[in-house]
C-alpha cells in the first residue's frame, strides 16, 4: 500500500499543477470595459486648443496634455489631427477661483544694494547681498484652487453634438515652505501650483473619458 502511494504522488502532482496553474490565473484575470463603446462612427478624435475664459493666468496646456494622455492611455478611441480626425473635443476652463489661507509671508527685505564695484575688487558681492525683486502678489503658506471645465464632443462631418458636460474640481497645495529661503517663495510657489494643476487636469480627464465611453454605451 505504501509503494502504491509513492506511485500515485507524482502523477496526482503533475495532474493537478495545470489545475493549480488555471486557478492562479483565474485570480488576476479581469473582465474589464466591457460596458464601453466609443460614439457611433467615431474612432479618431482630436482635441483643441484650450480655450481659457476663466480670467486668470493658468498653464491651460497641462489640461491638454493630460486630455490626451487619457484618450491614449484608455484606447477606445485614438489621437488625430483635426483635419483627419471624427471628432473634434472642445475643452473650455470657464472659471477659476484662488484662495489662499494663513498669514502673508513678507520677503526679507533690505533697504539697498552693496556698493558699487570697482576695479580694484577682487572678489564679486553675494547675490545675498542684493534687494529682493519686488513680487507682483503677497504669498500665503496654502492656496486652494477651484476650476469648472466645460467639454464638448462635436462630430465633424454631421456638426452634432454628440457630448456636453462640465466638471469642477478643487484641490489644495502648499504654496510656500517654511524651510526654503524667502527668495525662493515665488519659484517654489508656481512650481507648487503647476503640480496641482496637473494633478486637477488629470482627474478631470480621466472623469471626461469614463464619462463619454460609458454615456454612448
């Protein structure tokens, strides 16, 4: 009975590994987009130039990179130049609103530059040494950004609409850091804000493509 068992181990382990194997597979397979459908006779689109009313200055082309970094990334529907392209999608940031919270963070200020150079230095004054630039606003520690977008899918030969709908999204950044150097704060400030901006763009894009994929399903 003993050699019997030893007999049968290697083949139950054999016959059951393709099984263990399909188990293990079936775990990660997923069903997925199998609701989407792209608008019927669409298949390229293009997406437009950002038009910004929103009156303030804002880097609009980081919502037209991430818009179409989702249609590429989603794969319904592929990229085109307009004058090839089904469809065209409009995308326009109808408003914006800044708030920032905290205390006003004032720049060091000093009341005048080192004195003049003349030849006979031999060594340059720091840059430290100069006035700080004059900045356009007063910083704050945090902002909060608020946006609504409107989106239109137009189709180019019949000029319908085929999609409309506008999206807000508000997020928070920290426009200046306690441990940089004042004369940093507006560099660190737009590079903060162009993160956010990014990160805002992004969500609406991905929300837009969900939105019209699911909606012509």
């Amino acid at each position: 009975m003993i050699m019997i068992k030893k007999l049968l181990a290697p083949a139950l382990t054999i016959a059951l590994a393709p099984a263990a194997i399909i188990s293990l597979c079936s775990c990660v397979y997923r069903f997925t987009n199998l609701h989407v459908s792209v608008p019927e006779g669409i298949r390229t689109v293009a997406v437009e130039p950002i038009y910004d009313t929103s009156r303030e200055i804002l880097p609009h082309e980081l919502l037209w990179d991430e818009m179409q970094r989702a249609i590429a990334a989603e794969g319904h529907l592929m990229l085109a130049p307009a004058n090839k392209a089904d469809a065209i999608l409009r995308v326009r940031i109808k408003s914006a609103r800044f708030s920032p919270t905290g205390t006003v963070i004032k720049p060091q200020i000093r009341t005048k530059d080192p004195a003049t150079i003349s030849p006979e230095q031999t060594t340059l004054p720091s840059y430290r040494e100069f006035r700080t630039l004059t900045e356009a606003a007063e910083l704050m520690p945090s902002t909060a950004v608020l946006i609504e977008v409107e989106v239109q899918l137009w189709h180019l030969e019949t000029k319908k609409l085929l999609f409309e709908k506008s999206y807000v999204q508000s997020e928070s950044f920290l426009s200046v850091r306690p441990s940089t150097s004042p004369r940093n704060n507006y560099l660190r400030e737009n590079e903060a804000f162009r993160a956010d901006f990014a990160r805002m763009s992004r969500a609406i894009s991905e929300r837009v493509i969900s939105d019209l994929l699911i909606k012509s399903s």
